[in-house]
C-alpha cells in the first residue's frame, strides 16, 4: 500500500505534467515554422491568399492592454492603499477585500456580457474603449490585492520615521510606503496584465475584432486572441498556421513576465526595506 | 499639523521637529532637509490628506460598485425573457431563436456535466501531486514543479482551446475514445457515434485547466497541517501512506474541498477553451461524446449573432445566472479555505 500510493503520486504528477510540455512542445513546433517578418508587419491575407499577418492584432491588444493598465492599475492601488493603510481591520475592508476576491471569480464572459449592456449598447457600436473596460474591470482585484498584501509588509518604523519628519500622511503613502512597496507592487499589475492579456471572452462583443488597420477608440479593433479564436476556428490550413504562431507571440509574452515576476519575489521583494 | 501649516513663516522649522526624535538634534544647526523643502512648497495638508483619503476609499467602493452594476446591468438587459418565460426558463430544454422559444436547460446541463467531468478527472491527480509536492519530492524539484504548475496557469484559455482542437481531439477520437467505448459502452456514457468533439473533450481540457489551481490550494492547504500531526502518527509506528492518509489529508479536507470547489467556480465559467471543443449543440444526450454546449459557451458562440431583442436578452440571462452561480460557489469556496488556513487548523478532532 505504502509503495503502491508512492507510485500513484508519482504517476499523477507525470500525468499533470505531460500535458504542458507537449502543449509547449506543439506551440514551438508548429508555432515558430509560420513565424515570419511577414507576420509582425502584415495585416490578415483575404480568404485563400498566401502570407498576411497579425500586426494590426498586435497592435490592438497594445491598445486594449494600455486602455485596461490606464483603467485598473490606478484603481487598483488606490484600492490597496485604502485597504491596507486606511481601513486596516475594518468591518468594510474586509468587505471590500470579499468583494474583490468575489469578483475574481466572475467568469470573463459575463463581465464582457456587462461590458455590452454598460458601454457598447448605450454606445451604439462595438468599439477598442468597450474592450478596454472590460479587461481594466478585471485587472482592478488582483491588482488591489497584491498591493494591499505588499503594503502590509512595509514595516512601520518607515512610516513612523516618516510622520516624525512632518511628511503629510498622503504623502508618506505615495512617497515612503507606496515606494518601498513598489516592486511587489509592480509584480501585482503584472500577474493582473498577463491574466488579462490573454483573455477573450470578453473582447468577443466588446472589442469585435477587426481584418484591417485600426487605433480608433470608438471603433472595433483587433486583439490578438480573439484572431486566434477566429483563425482556431476556421477552415483553412493557413490560417490555423498564424492561430499557432499568435499562440506562441502570447505565450511568450505571458511566460516571460510570468517568470520576471517569479525571479523578482524569490529575490525578496522588500529585502532592502526591512 | 497645525505645525506644518505655520512652517513657511518660520524659519525655525529644524528645532521645531527637535522634540520628536533624537537624530532631529543633530540636523538641527544644519539647514532644512531637501524633503522639508519640497514639502513646504505644497500645498495645504489637511485639504490634500482629507481629498487622499477620500479618494483611495472611492477607489475601493468602486469594486462594489462594479459588482452592484454588473449585476444591475444584467437583470435590467434580460427584462424581456426573465418576464417572459420565468423560472420556465431553466426548465424548458427548446432553444428556438427563429420560433423565439428558449429554454435554457441544455446548457446547464452541459456546464454540470462538462464541470463534473472535469472534477472527476482533475481532483484525483491534483491531490496526487500536492502529495508528491509536499511530502515526497525532494527540494530542487520542488521549485520546477510548482513553477511549472503556475505556467499551467497563466496559459490563455484560447490557446488551450487551439491546442484542443489539433492535438487532444484528434488523440481521443483516434485513441483514446475508441478503448472507453470497448470498455463502458453499457453504461452509456460512452457509446458512438463519436466525433472527438463533444462533451467528453469539453471535460478533459477543463480538467488540464483547474488542474493547477485546485493542486496548488490543495497544497498550500497541507503545508499548513503542524509537523506535530505528522511526527504524533508516525512515532505510533505508521507508515509513510497511513501518515498522510491520518496526519495529513484528515487534517487538510475541508481546504480541500474548498480548493475543489474553487476549481469547480472556475471550470462553471470557464469559456473560449470549451467553446472551441464542445460542439455547440443545444441538446442533451446521455453518451458523454456527443457534442452539446454550456451556458458560458452559448454566450460566447452565438451572441454576436444574435439580432433581434428576445434572443440577445435570452443570452444575457443565461450570462445572469451564471454570474449568480460563479458568486455561490465562490463564497463557499473562500469561506471553506480561509477557515482552513486562518481559522485554526487541523487540530485533531
């Protein structure tokens, strides 16, 4: 029994594992052989054509994510200094922070359904701005939360050292506390980026998509994933080929701040603070 | 404060802060620090403090104003069906737009099902490796491995949905599928025809998907098990399995469960993967490879083609409960994990 449950441990997490690395496997290989300079410069090919690429997706999900980081990034923390610093042991920060951990867990397409019925109705168009709320909304918990934890960590002699100088108390935040947090706090919205980055939910009736060149905020734009979506589903070997090496661009996107992120805590975020 | 505010008459200001700390006395004969300086050339603090504090706390409404208008958003778009068809809406399995009769029941089917597949699946391996992880694997695999977890996890749903398409499908239809059918067709659940998409597929996928968030709960869960449990049963002579059976997962079950239930919010609302796998087909059949959709899949696949008023609001009330189930199943989850890791833990009871 003792062996046979030693193995079957062993054989699960084989079995967690293998999926991983032959999804990686599949992405490098089948990815990197449509990889061209076509692809980062053109715009999609019509139905049947040869070459064309995802410059304007790329470019658009730049746009959307910029919109999202200018929406939830600030809120975010504004909503972490509040919770940390401001209602620390309150009955309504721990509320809020319920609430915030609740709405993380709100499936991505009803937060695209919401967007729609909030933005894009009363709007009377799809459009980039519609896209960027929605991922802003959902960068707005992660955010708050990893901040809220980074600046508890923040010792208080700092703030005291501070408040003892005459530093008004805002400005011991933003300026002592806030920045001593900082790289924690930058690992925060960085996690909250490369979540939403790859979402697509709810770009599909916010955002729409686009086959031509596009930066207008109040017209429907390309994203990077949603060409995927788009591509995965359609009929044509070609285009199945750009799905792939769209996949590996995003991926590659999100591994490399993913482990960023991962170097930067292990190295001990505030180790020069304390 | 009121010292702050008098400060720019004063040049004194140095022996001023003198009381509040003895490092003030030595720069008291030194000129004012560039930060008093820079300071003094702002504004008033009791405004700007008030006008911060005001705005931070705005700031962390904002998260429930958010949560209030999503929810206000949803039941004011599906007026027309929620009035319309009633609680009949979740019971009514015809999905008609060109007859305007909806019901919404196939599609929570497929979410149940397609979720409890993927619970079958995942819950199993994921206590495995949080097994692996915390009691057996030495340290330096360790860190790959939960690395390696953690990258599971911030793969886009979409590209988990582009590699269902080409890789798993096409390796369940030729392979996998056709052993089941051998060996469970009398159950029912696996009889042909079998076309590789379907519910099965939508199940596996959501399965490699919650994988790494139930497996790392599940873990955090269990560090958080006291050595003392551990040492108590192996000084009365168990072995290393009866040690985890006794001392750990015992202790650690109700995070478990709640980290099952987190995963199983997760794979409710789960959307492009399963949308790009399942088939979309309003239908319920028992056979698990028949294709058939779930109500996160239904949004995503016809909503944007949806023109007339009754079929769009039909879709956002879809979207509506499933927001109120994600919310459900979520409290549950937080409560169950944060009793575990907060509350006091595993004692033995």
């Amino acid at each position: 029994m003792n062996h046979l449950a030693s193995v079957l441990a062993v054989l699960a997490t084989i079995l967690v594992i293998a999926p991983l690395v032959a999804i990686f496997i599949d992405l490098v290989y089948k990815g990197t052989s449509s990889l061209n300079l076509n692809f980062f410069t053109k715009i999609p090919a019509p139905v049947g054509e040869e070459g064309g690429g995802m410059a304007n997706a790329i470019v658009g999900s730049a746009v959307l994510l910029g919109l999202a980081s200018l929406l939830g990034i600030p809120m975010g923390i504004a909503a972490g200094i509040y919770l940390a610093e401001y209602g620390r042991g309150t009955k309504l920060s721990n509320v809020v922070r319920f609430t915030a951990d609740v709405l993380n867990g709100v499936p991505s397409i009803v937060m695209g359904v919401a967007v729609y019925a909030l933005v894009v109705v009363p709007s009377k168009g799809y459009s980039a701005l519609a896209g960027g709320v929605a991922l802003g909304i959902m960068m707005i918990p992660t955010v708050a939360r990893t901040t809220e934890e980074m600046l508890l960590m923040v010792p208080n002699s700092i703030r005291e050292a501070a408040l003892g100088l005459g530093v008004p108390t805002w400005r011991s935040m933003v300026s002592i506390t806030l920045k001593t947090a900082m790289p924690g706090v930058i690992t925060g919205c960085m996690l909250a980026f490369a979540r939403v980055a790859g979402e697509t939910a709810p770009l599909i009736f916010t955002a729409f998509g686009n086959q031509f060149w596009s930066t207008s905020l109040n017209q429907p734009i390309a994203a990077l994933p949603l060409q995927i979506y788009v591509y995965a589903l359609s009929p044509y070997d070609e285009w199945h080929r750009l799905a792939w090496a769209g996949s590996l661009v995003l991926i590659a996107l999100i591994v490399v701040s993913v482990s960023l992120v991962r170097y930067v805590t292990t190295r001990g975020v505030l180790k020069g603070a304390s | 404060m009121n010292l702050r505010i008098q400060e720019p008459q004063t040049p004194r200001t140095p022996d001023q802060a003198a009381p509040v700390g003895g490092l003030a006395a030595v720069t008291a004969s030194e000129p004012a620090s560039p930060i008093r300086l820079f300071l003094q050339s702002r504004g008033n603090s009791a405004i700007a403090d008030g006008a911060f504090r005001w705005i931070m706390l705005l700031c962390a409404l904002s998260i429930f104003a958010i949560v209030a208008l999503i929810a206000n958003e949803l039941v004011v778009s599906s007026k027309l069906t929620l009035t319309k068809f009633g609680f009949k809406f979740f019971v009514g399995s015809a999905w008609d737009p060109v007859n305007e009769d909806f019901g919404a029941l196939p599609f929570v089917y497929g979410t149940l099902v397609s979720s409890l597949v993927a619970l079958v699946i995942a819950v199993p391996l994921a206590v495995g490796v949080a097994i692996f992880l915390t009691e057996m694997c030495p340290k330096a695999l360790r860190g790959i491995l939960s690395f390696l977890t953690e990258l599971l996890a911030a793969i886009p749903s979409v590209v988990y949905g582009l590699w269902a398409i080409f890789v798993l499908v096409p390796l369940l239809r030729g392979y996998i599928d056709p052993i089941l059918i051998k060996l469970l067709s009398w159950t029912g659940l696996f009889t042909a025809p079998d076309f590789g998409i379907g519910m099965f597929a939508a199940g596996v996928i959501l399965a490699i998907m919650i994988l790494p968030i139930i497996s790392s709960l599940t873990r955090e869960v269990m560090t958080a098990v006291p050595y003392s449990q551990r040492e108590a049963v192996l000084a009365l002579g168990a072995t290393r399995w009866e040690m985890i059976r006794m001392g750990v997962l015992r202790n650690a079950r109700i995070g478990i469960v709640g980290s099952v239930i987190l995963g199983l919010g997760r794979a409710l609302g789960e959307t492009m993967a399963v949308a790009m796998v399942i088939g979309s087909s309003p239908t319920i059949s028992k056979s698990l490879l028949a294709p058939a959709a779930t109500m996160a899949s239904v949004i995503a696949n016809e909503f944007a083609e949806a023109s007339d008023d009754t079929y769009r609001s039909a879709l956002i009330e879809i979207g509506l409960a499933l927001f109120l189930v994600t919310i459900v199943v979520n409290i549950c989850a937080r409560l169950l994990v944060w009793a575990v890791t907060r509350g006091a833990p595993a004692r033995a009871t």
